[in-house]
C-alpha cells in the first residue's frame, strides 16, 4: 500500500470539485466552531449530539468524491437522516477509544485505528449498527493500521505549512486528506472479500 497512490487517487478525484470541497470544509468548520463555543455553558452535550453526526456527514462527502458521484454542501448534514444509528455508533466509538486511553494513550491510539472505517461501513451497510459496524471496521483494518498510520503521517508537513497561512490552508489540506483516506477505505473494501 503505498500513500503516494492513495494521495494521488485524492487529487485526481477532486479536479474540478476543490470550490465546493473548499466550501464544505468551511461550512464545517463554522459548525463545529459554534458548537465547541457553546459547550462550555451545557456541558458539551451539543458538542456530543451535533458533532457526531455532522463528523459522519463530513466524511462521507470525501468518499462520495473518491467515487466521483455528484454532491453538494447539503449532503453535510446527511447523518440527521439515519440520526440515532449513526449518533449511537459514534458514541460508542468515542466511549471505548477512552476507555483504551484511560489505560494507556498507544492502545488508545491503536484503537482509534481499529475503528476508522466504522462512518465508511455505516453508509455502505445500513442494516449494521453499533458495535457490529465497529467490529466490521476492526476486522477490515486488522494487519493495515500502520498503513493508515503512514497516510496520516504523510500529511504532517502538509499541516504545519498551514500555520504559515493562519489555518487558512485547512481548507485546502483536510478535504485532501479526507479523499485519500476515503480512497483508503475503497482499497480495503475492494480487498475484503479475498480476505474472507
């Protein structure tokens, strides 16, 4: 598995669609900014009920652009349509990657890893939810962590140019790390029946 392919994968994918890519990550952002304001007088109970599903909405717009399928800024908010399903799993998510953390902050991370393609599965396998898509995502990355580890890696200098731009150049560098993990998923999905 090679990164430099996944990020090309990503690039290629979004010619011609960076303006709206551009958009919905500034959409996003603006989003989850009011939100983080917000939690410090509700004890980030929005935080919980708003950013989980919008987190889902937020990744499966990059994969509808891996695919090259069309979509629009309103797909964002896609995860108040399947609300409970996808706020349930996300929350489990969150509650056993802290958990794993709580013990240790490498099985924590090494979790987080496990877990990655649990949004991904939930669109694609809507009679899955819960821990059955959490599963799902931890069978699909088992031997292919590190590899995602690696892709994520790849982007640590894209990230650090941004503080030279104010953040400004988030917007340009999350929708393309986003594709190429969704490209990331394409791989594994392609693969998983050979697994089998």
């Amino acid at each position: 598995m090679s990164t430099t392919t996944f990020k090309n994968q990503a690039l290629e994918s979004l010619k011609g669609k960076w303006g709206n890519a551009v958009i919905a990550a500034l959409i996003y952002f603006f989003i989850a900014g009011c939100i983080s304001g917000t939690s410090s007088f509700t004890f980030g109970i929005p935080t919980i009920l708003i950013s989980i599903p919008m987190g889902w909405g937020f990744s499966i717009y990059f994969l509808r652009i891996a695919r090259k399928e069309d979509v629009d800024v309103s797909s964002l908010f896609d995860g108040f349509k399947d609300y409970g399903r996808i706020l349930l799993t996300g929350m489990l998510m969150a509650l056993y990657g802290l958990l794993w953390t709580l013990l240790l902050i490498i099985p924590g991370i090494i979790k987080s890893y496990s877990y990655a393609q649990t949004y991904f599965i939930l669109k694609d396998n809507p009679e899955l939810r819960y821990n059955g898509a959490i599963e799902r995502s931890m069978k699909m990355m088992d031997g292919h962590k590190m590899d995602l580890f690696l892709l994520d890696l790849s982007f640590i200098g894209w990230y650090l140019l941004c503080v030279l731009t104010l953040g400004l150049g988030l917007l340009l560098v999350i929708p393309y790390h986003y594709t190429a993990k969704a490209h990331f998923y394409e791989m594994l999905k392609q693969a998983e029946p050979a697994a089998e």
